[in-house]
C-alpha cells in the first residue's frame, strides 16, 4: 500500500495491517531456509510496508502529543 492510503486508515486497521505483514514476512523466512521461496522480493515489500504503517502510527503520536501540549499552553 502506498503511504498517502495507509494515513486514510485508522490506527486499528494499521496495527492489524501490521500484523498481517509480520505474518507473512515470517512465513516468507521459514519457506526461504527450506529452499521454496517462490518470490524473495516479497519479503523485501513486507519489510518496507511494516515500516510505512509504523511511520504513519509514529506520525500520528507526535501529533497527538503536539495537540496535547499545544493544549495545556
């Protein structure tokens, strides 16, 4: 997914997303030390697709903070 369509979804849909790459990225290791990998390169797109939904998480919680203590002045 492309950033500009994680930062539409809410924190619930990102974590969840988030998992379902772990599982795949892990999935994907196990077959690779078995020979089978059909596609190495997804591992890679995993990898950076848990990173995008992360920065979008990590983006989120600056701003809420900013709010917060934007607030409290």
């Amino acid at each position: 997914m492309k950033l500009n369509e994680l930062r539409q979804l809410s924190n619930g849909e990102l974590l969840e997303r988030e998992k379902e790459l772990f599982a795949r990225l892990h999935k994907s290791r196990f077959e690779s030390y078995d020979e089978e990998a059909k596609n190495p390169g997804l591992a890679r797109n995993d990898k950076k697709g848990i990173a995008r939904i992360k920065t979008v998480l990590r983006e989120r919680e600056i701003e809420a903070q900013r709010s917060k203590s934007g607030d409290a002045q």
